[in-house]
C-alpha cells in the first residue's frame, strides 16, 4: 500500500546536521543533508540549491546544505522554491498555503500526476527524462485558478510522450490529501506556518 511505501522509504533518510572543522585556513565544512519531495515518492525531479543540484533519485531523495533554498522543476517548469529541509511538498511551495484544497498547491499536484509515468501515483510519481526534455523549453502558471485554462499547459500536454490527459482537480486534492494524511500520522508531523512541526501531544 501507499503508506507502506512511505513508512519504507522514509524511515531510510539519513538526516546529518553536524559540521566538521578544517585545519589551518580551512572553513567549517557543513555536511551534506537529505531530504525527500512527495505527493507520492517522486522520481526525476530537478533540485538546485546554491552548492547542490541533480535529480530526485528512485526514493524521492535531495541533497541539501542547512539554511539553504531549494528549487524544484521538471525541465523548464518551475514548481517553486523555499528553505530546503527533511520532507518537502507541494505545501512547501506555495506560501500561504494550509492544505490541499488551495489552488495553486492543486495543480502543481496536477501535473505531477499527469506526468508521472505509469500513471499510477500509488507506487510512486516518476518523471522520466523524455518527460523532462519535452518539458525544457516550456512554461505553466500554477497561479491559475484551473490549470487546464493555462495557455502553457494546454501546449505542452501535445508534446508529451503518449499525449497525456491533465488529472482533474478533485484526483489532484484527494490523492494529495492522503499523502498528508500518512505524512502525518507516520510521523507525528502537522503542517503549519509554512514548515511541517511536530505534533503538540
């Protein structure tokens, strides 16, 4: 089920925040940290950071330094950036946001599902790398109040590879909703004020 594959995959981020010290002229060396992206685990998402970058790999997995903003894109679609930590999602990229129902939050879940390429977000959104490239030379406004009325999606959806339909709204939300919903009952996590926070007991 989707919130094993969650539990699984998650339970495995190794989160490091110590620093090392150098000798002589050296500067404190910050270590790397991870963090994953999900609506789903995703696969093939581009992450630049100041001093990182690459691609989300098979367990939704970034590479981050403390303090540091993250932006995520799938070739030249911009999904957002914010302060790079151990679990980001579409949340994270919307400021403002408090849950799924917002707008903005809906259809960046919108396109991830639609480019997700088995079409089956239960075992994980994958975007390949002939998504990506069909992709590169595009734009979508996920300000929209329906992304299907974004001049930019409705020319990119042709130039997919098998010529996707846009996932509705409603499948967006509900799909996102469970995703929160594992989120945080796996880890005591609530969303609020813009960051995930522990549950108060």
């Amino acid at each position: 089920m989707y919130s094993n594959k969650i539990l699984t995959l998650s339970a495995s981020i190794i989160l490091i925040s110590a620093c090392s010290s150098g000798g002589g002229d050296n500067p404190t060396t910050d270590t790397p940290s991870t963090g994953i992206f999900i609506d789903s685990i995703v696969t093939g998402l581009h992450y630049q950071t100041t001093t990182q970058s690459g691609y989300t790999n098979t367990s939704g997995e970034y590479i981050y330094l403390p303090d540091e903003i993250v932006t995520f894109s799938i070739g030249g679609i911009i999904l957002g950036s914010t302060k790079a930590g151990p679990v980001i999602t579409p949340l994270n990229l919307v400021p403002g946001a408090i849950d799924a129902s917002n707008s903005t939050v809906t259809n960046i879940a919108r396109l991830l599902l639609t480019l997700d390429a088995d079409g089956n977000p239960d075992n994980g959104i994958e975007i390949t790398a002939n998504v990506a490239a069909a992709t590169e030379n595009q734009s979508v406004d996920f300000s929209v109040a329906d992304l299907a009325t974004d001049p930019g999606l409705i020319a990119l959806l042709p130039l997919l590879p098998g010529t996707p339909t846009l996932v509705d709204a409603l499948s967006a939300q509900t799909h996102f909703s469970t995703t929160l919903a594992a989120q945080s009952n796996w880890r005591g996590m609530a969303w609020g004020n813009g960051t995930w926070q522990s549950k108060i007991p």
